[in-house]
C-alpha cells in the first residue's frame, strides 16, 4: 500500500502533472547529472511547466523561461519539484 503525504519536496519532476507549474528544488545525482542540467538551462529555483509527456516512459518536454527542452525519464526522475499551481 502506497502512503500519501503532503511533503511535495519528495514529487520528481517525472510525476508531476501537466501544466502545472513547478518550481525546482533539488536535483539529485552527481556531478554529470548535474552537469547535464545545468546545459539544458535549468537550475534549482527555477520555474517550470511540463508541456508533453511521450507515452511509454519517454521523455517530458518541459518549458523553461520560453525554452523547450526535452528531457528523459530517468535524468526528470532526479529533479525534485514543487507545484505551484
């Protein structure tokens, strides 16, 4: 049985819904994860916006400050967000 709570620091980026807006917390991972991020242009702080999910586990194409930015599964599961709206 899956607990839910409240804490939406514990939400990746992956699991967060469409349309919401989001901003970054965390990114966890090492240093290439974070490299990786920090070469698409998003960083903690920023504000997000999930625009398309691929189905089947495939990538998210996020918004990012008027850039669309594709990102895959695994790197979004290391991206903790919280939604704003």
């Amino acid at each position: 049985m899956r607990r839910i709570t409240d804490s939406t620091s514990k939400l990746s980026l992956y699991e967060a819904g469409d349309s919401a807006d989001l901003r970054i917390l965390l990114i966890t991972g090492d240093l290439q994860v974070r490299r990786s991020f920090n070469q698409m242009g998003i960083q903690t702080g920023d504000r997000v916006r999930v625009l398309h999910r691929a189905p089947f586990g495939g990538p998210l194409v996020v918004d990012n400050q008027g850039s669309h930015v594709a990102i895959g599964k695994q790197l979004a599961e290391k991206v903790r967000v919280e939604i704003l709206s």
